[in-house]
C-alpha cells in the first residue's frame, strides 16, 4: 500500500495508512464476530472500575455528527433501579407478545429477553440532539445524525466490552418516556439504548435468536448491491 | 473470572466468557482509537476484492434488531455516478454554509467534508424497517430500531475498514431524496449512512475538526452519570 512519508506539508499529522498486523486485524475481527447481545448468561460479579473506565473511552471515541459528541452514559448500579425498569419491561414485554401472530406467541414468551436484574450495571445511553449548538456542521440536511452518532459509540462500548469479556445486552422493549421518568432524564433527550452490562457465564457461538430457531442469517451477499440498487436480492419478508 | 465448563446443559453452547489477550484487547482499541473520519486523504488504488468482503462481512455481523438484518450495501465504482452524488453534496453544503453565524462560514467553507470522487468507491448504506415482517422482536416499543441496527453495521465497517488500513468517510450533507433517486433505492428505505471508502495516504492522529479548531472533544466524565441524571455535567451549548 502506497506510504507518503516523503510528502511535504502533511506528514507530521499522519499515521501511516497500512493496515494492522495480522494477529492485530483479527483480533478486531473477532471481536466483531463474537460480540453477542447477552440475555441469560450474567454473572453477579461487579466489573473492574479500571474495565469500565476502557470501555467507555472507547465509546467516547465514537465518530460524532460535527464533533458534537451528543451521548450520555447513565450507569445504574442500585437494585432498586434496575428493578424499577425490569418493571417496565415486564409490562411492555407482555404488550408486545401479543402484537404476534397466535402461533409465534408461544414461542416469543419463551424468549429470555433482558437480563436488566441479573447483570451488575446497567447503562442507559441518551442522545442530545442540542449538543452541537443550533447548527452542527454535518447535521443541516439528513435526520437523526445525532442519534447515529450515538449507536456508534454503543458498537464501540459494545465491541471494547467483548474484548474485555463483558457480555452486554440491549434492551428495547421499553416504555421509552418511563425509563426516562424513572431516571430523571431531560425531555429533549432521546433514550436510545437500554443495555445490561456484565460478566458473563460464556458467549453464544451464534446469535441466541438464530440458535432458537427465530429467524435465520442472510447470506452477506443478499445485502450487497452493485453500482445502484439491483432488485430481487431479498427474499420477501415472511408473513409473522 | 468465573468460567463455568463444569455447568451442565449450557457447555456445548458457549464460549469461555473471558477476556480477550491483552494483545488482542489493545488490537480492538487501537481500531476505535485511531479510526478516522477521512474526507482529503483518499489514494485512487482500487481495494482488494478480498479485503472488500472481510470488511462487508464485519458489518453484516452487526447486532439488528429482531435478527431483522435491515441494511443493505450498495456499492458505487462508476465514476460518473459518483460525480452525481458529488454534485447533490456541493449544492447542499453551498446551502450548509449560509446556515452558520457569519463569523463561522468562512471558516465551514475551507473545510473538506468529503472524498466522494476522490475515494475509488461509495458505499451507500439503506435500512429497511420492513426487512423483518410485519412485527419485529424488539421493534415494539421504540421508533428506529432497524436505523440503529444499520448504524452497528456501519461502526463495524469503519473499524473492519481501519484495521484493514482503509479509510472511511461518512457524508452527511446531502439530499437525501436526490441521492436515492440516483442510485434508484426503494422509497420505503432510508438512507442512513453514505461513505467514502479507500486506501489513504495516512490518518490523522485526532479528529480533523479538531485539529482544524473547529470543536473541541469534551473529557468523557463529562458524559457519565451515576444512578440518574446528573445535572451540570456539560458546559452550555456554544452559540453558533
């Protein structure tokens, strides 16, 4: 790969464009590949403050709409919180089994779901759309730029958390506006990720909805268009 | 940390739920730390098919919402279809600039924002809240959660990207309804993310807007908060 140490003007900000290592690019792989959405499998034990410190860094060094860094982090550790969303859960969990068609019920109420008790800490990550001032540069002409931003930093917590061994599981059947109330947060503020956070007993080899039986992986290549959107890669969406 | 290969019923299943190697922990946060957002570094060497298919592979890996797998990945090569985009960027970011205070506009139009003809391939990146049939497992409750999946699959090709040595761009300043028109994308999708992809001449040690004195990063205990809401963590938003 081409390197431009000889260029004038441009070499003292630049690391060099050439990729990692071996053992180093697979090691980012496999972080992506085992990364799992935990339900059923925390542990009790509290996460080392050193961790945790890591893990959100690494979130905090999320690509960000006009460097707007509009992401909050609140850590919730009291039981008696944690319960009061399990709560909330619960009720919406109920709520949603019964949107599905009378022979997937069943299996849907089999589902582990969340482990917003079980796991030590719980995070709730926010998006504050004001961050970045009235206009932010990057965010004048598409919607939703913040909270893009933000699911970036969650992959990132997400993605540091599996290389330190930390399962974490996000939850989204939730009554956004009561987690908010509960946690006392600002109404200008979207709730954008609920996530259980902890050791855990081991990972999946596989996504836990595939290895149920829920739905299946595409192929990657059913996702791949060339050139413009070429037709009739997906197979129609199944009746559920 | 607690292993549990002597628990009955579970072994089979899962993987040790340990921490990566410190090597390959630090592999993973070099990624997060040192991806950028490249807009003016981009080198014309086509990619490697292979590297390509490692880098789509990763994303495809993204947690979604339901297992629903909503993105899709159109890949732009034609030149003139990149000149296109191109053209629906400039008209936008003409439009983005008179947005800012006086003050700032000068300095929002010596800043390059994008590497659309510049990087040898595009890759527009769709969610379609449809993917997964008419009720979506976790898709109950909250608006967006198929955008969000699209935007882990999106982080996790950024990071694929970095430890490959290929740089990404992600462009945000464009028409929407103009791009989609384009590339012939189905009304019902949304366009989440539109990258600039290639090899570079190197990457900056910190964000551009940075370096450029555009907006400072915030420390990130400014963005942690304990058991609730902490107010008077952020200063007040700049006014501009």
């Amino acid at each position: 790969m081409p390197r431009t140490d000889d260029e004038p003007g441009k070499v003292e900000d630049l690391a060099p464009g050439v990729a990692f290592a071996d053992a180093d690019r697979d090691a980012v792989y496999r972080a992506i590949a085992t990364r799992r959405d935990v339900r059923g499998e925390f542990l009790p034990d509290p996460i080392c403050g050193d961790t945790l410190a890591r893990i959100l860094a690494a979130a905090h060094q999320a690509p960000s709409v006009g460097l707007s860094q509009p992401w909050d982090f609140v850590l919730i550790r009291k039981r008696e919180i944690r319960s009061r969303i399990a709560a909330i859960f619960a009720e919406a969990n109920a709520e949603a089994a019964q949107r599905f068609p009378a022979e997937r019920q069943a299996q849907y109420r089999t589902l582990k779901l969340e482990g917003i008790v079980s796991a030590p800490l719980n995070i709730c990550v926010t998006s504050d759309p004001a961050r970045g001032g009235p206009v932010i540069l990057g965010a004048t002409h598409m919607a939703d730029t913040d909270l893009f931003s933000t699911v970036c930093a969650i992959q990132n917590l997400w993605l540091a958390a599996r290389a330190e061994g930390i399962g974490v599981g996000w939850v989204s059947i939730l009554h956004e506006d009561r987690v908010k109330a509960v946690l006392g947060i600002p109404e200008r503020l979207r709730l954008v990720g609920y996530l259980c956070v902890g050791h855990v007993r081991g990972f999946f080899d596989r996504p836990e909805l595939e290895k149920r039986g829920w739905r299946t992986r595409d192929n990657v290549g059913a996702h791949v268009h060339e050139d413009g959107w070429n037709a009739q890669r997906h197979m129609p969406a199944p009746k559920d």
